[in-house]
C-alpha cells in the first residue's frame, strides 16, 4: 500500500503512479536496442525474437496461472491479434538492428507515434488533424536526414528499410491494445500475445532461412534477459494505459530514442550532425501530432495534447 509521504511526494511532482512507472520503463528500453545490437553477431532475428517472447510469456503464464484456467475464446483471439501485431513489429526491427547501430534504429522506429492516426484514418475512416500532418512531414524530413543524403540521393540501406516499415505493426499494436485492454483480463490478454509472438518467431525461421545459432552465452543472457524485461514492460504498459491518457503516455515515450542514444553514445556510437538533426525532427514530429490547438474564449491558441492517439509502447 502506498505510504503517505509517497503518495505526497507523487502529488507534489504531479505524476501519476502509472505516469512515473512509465517513465522508468522508457529509460530502460531505450537501452535495450544496444543489446539486441550486441546480440545480434551471435544469432539470426526470428530465433532471438522466439526466446525473447517465449520467455516473456512463460514467465507471465507462471504469474497468472490462476486467470488462465477460464480463458475464453475471444481473449486468445484478441491476445493473438496484439500478438502477431508484436512479432511483426519486433521481428523487423530486430533484422534491422543485424546492420544498423541502435541509436539510428530508436530513432527510425520513433516514426511509429505519427502513424497512428493515419492508421485510424484507414481502419475507421476517421481523418487525422492538420497537426498531426504537420508532424508526419517533420518526421518524415528527420528520416531522410537520419538516413543521410549522398550524391545518388538518400542512404537508406537494408535495415533502415526493415526499421521503417516495422513501425507499420507497431502502429498496429498500439490500436489494438487500446481496443483490447478495457475488455479483456490483463492477465491472460498479456500471456497470450506475448506467447503468440514468441512462437511466431520460432516459425518465421524456415521461412527466412535461418537456423538454430551455436550456443553463446551473449545470446542466451540477452534474449532470456530481454524477455524478462519484455515481460515486466509489457504488463506496465498494458496496466498503465487503463488510467494514462494517450497524450500523456506518448509524451513520456517519445524520450525513448533520446535514451537509446545517450546509451549508444556512451557505448561508442557515433552519429553524424545531419542525422542528430533529423533525430530531433522525428522527436519533434511525435510530440506535434500528438498535439491540437484550443481556444478558451476569445483568447490566443492554446496548444494542448490531443486524446485521440492511443498510447505507444516503448
């Protein structure tokens, strides 16, 4: 239970417990993409996404034991749709991060926040405000910039390309667990999406060529110990999002790139001026289309979020 001062020092901050929960989990999973880039030279994607979830969703079975013996069709369609939603997103950022360094990657997948709305605009015909267009074109110019101009145009090699089109899914992800968590057990909802993505990555091997890696104990520690984390995140931010509004929820995520680089900066990596730019117009991107303007009265615009784009995962 909450002590008292606890609970004062969270009123005087002006944050929520979910909000400060967020928070912490974003610092942390913007350090993972250096992991999963480490990890990357001792196994292929789809085997390291497998055991990723798989441990995820083992570990969070074991959690909710309980919940799952009355498990209902429906949740495990619905777990399996934000499942599938998970693999896709994951598993391609994963084979992008094969030969990208983790702060490009962070930052490309940022691109995912300003696809939501569009997103809703194709799936329930509703149209996306002139800010959130505003901040799709900021983003978008970040992206050419990230990815470098040259002499032949735009350096967008193999996995810029799977990073940028992994926002698609991601995207997904996002809408279906604002659709799915106010209907469903969280916990059941959790261990199936999360076991869903892990053996889907088990199958997608055969399909992309790739066998069992030898035993490292890089990999093992890295996708064990992701899926841990995956596990205690995914539960947060299922949690959190029942009570944190979607503004609110994608301002805290859009710092996540911004801690992948300070990580990849400390580990080494070195981006170029052009591409820090373009990194700051993604961000800056995220946080305009997350973005509508209000009048009180007669007076000036007052620039406050908008609730209409469901809060993004780290």
């Amino acid at each position: 239970m909450t002590s008292a001062p606890l609970r004062s020092r969270l009123r005087w901050s002006g944050l929520s417990r979910q909000e400060l929960a967020l928070i912490v989990i974003t610092v942390f999973w913007g350090g993972t993409f250096l992991i999963v880039h480490t990890a990357m030279d001792h196994s292929g994607p789809m085997f390291f996404v497998g055991v990723r979830f798989l441990t995820a969703g083992l570990l969070c079975a074991v959690l909710f034991w309980r919940v799952l013996r009355g498990i209902r069709w429906r949740e495990i369609l619905a777990g399996a749709a934000i499942g599938a939603a998970i693999f896709g997103g994951y598993g391609l950022q994963t084979a992008g991060l094969q030969t990208i360094d983790s702060s490009t990657s962070a930052f490309i997948t940022a691109f995912y926040v300003p696809l939501v709305p569009l997103l809703q605009w194709i799936v329930f015909r509703k149209a996306p405000r002139a800010l959130t267009l505003v901040g799709l074109a900021l983003a978008f110019i970040g992206l050419l910039l990230v990815a470098g101009p040259t002499a032949d145009g735009f350096a967008f090699g193999e996995g810029e390309i799977l990073t940028l089109i992994s926002t698609i899914p991601i995207a997904a992800e996002i809408i279906l667990i604002s659709l799915f968590t106010a209907k469903f057990d969280l916990g059941r909802l959790t261990v199936v999406q999360l076991l869903t993505a892990g053996v889907l990555g088990f199958a997608a091997m055969p399909v992309v060529g790739e066998s069992v890696p030898a035993f490292s104990w890089v990999w093992v520690l890295a996708a064990v110990g992701m899926g841990a984390v995956s596990a205690l995140i995914q539960l947060t931010m299922t949690w959190a999002q029942r009570s944190v509004s979607p503004t609110k929820a994608t301002i805290i995520y859009a710092a996540e790139p911004v801690w992948a680089g300070v990580v990849g900066r400390i580990a080494g990596e070195r981006i170029p001026a052009l591409a820090i730019l373009g990194a700051g117009l993604i961000i800056l991107g995220t946080l305009v289309s997350e973005l509508r303007i209000r009048r009180r009265g007669a007076d000036a615009p007052v620039v406050s979020p908008s609730p209409e784009t469901p809060a993004p995962p780290p």
